[in-house]
C-alpha cells in the first residue's frame, strides 16, 4: 500500500512539474504561456503558439517589451484586449 501511494504521489508530481508549460486558465485571467513563433521588431508584434489552445496568438507590445524575445522561447504573457488588438502588458522569459 505504501509503494501504492508513493508512486501516485510521485506520478502526479512529474506530470505537473514535466508538462512543458502550466496551461493559460490554470495561471490567471488575462494571461497566456506559450512559446514564440514570429517576432516582427517593425510593426512592434509577436505571435506565439498558446499552451492549452495550440492556436497561434498575436500581441501587439513596446519596442522595450519586445526586446531579447526571440523565436522559440517559451514566455508567459499578460495583456488587456484594447478594441481588436492584444496588447501585452509584461512578458516574461
């Protein structure tokens, strides 16, 4: 029985500290994680694909905010939806 326990224990521990990301309703309202797909420094853009959607998702953002995000980097984003745009508000790496 104890053998039981530690290996469910142990089981659920790897599948939430493995799982590439925490899925985007699980860390709060307003926030996606996900992993950059397109970064456009001209139109001050970028498009990752979202965790739990697997959709594809375009921000608008600061040049400061954009700087050292790069292409497959896996982010957590916080925005506010301003008319039909996604404005990021923090972006951490």
């Amino acid at each position: 029985m104890k053998k039981l326990i530690t290996a469910a224990a142990l089981s659920l521990f790897v599948a939430f500290t493995a799982s590439p990301a925490w899925s985007c309703s699980m860390v709060g309202p307003n926030t996606h994680i996900g992993v950059v797909t397109d970064v456009n420094a001209g139109a001050n853009t970028f498009t990752m694909m979202d965790a739990e959607t697997q959709h594809p998702i375009t921000f608008v953002t600061t040049p400061e905010l954009l700087k050292g995000i790069r292409k497959n980097q896996q982010i957590t984003v916080t925005f506010q939806k301003t008319g039909k745009n996604l404005t990021a508000k923090t972006i951490q790496l």
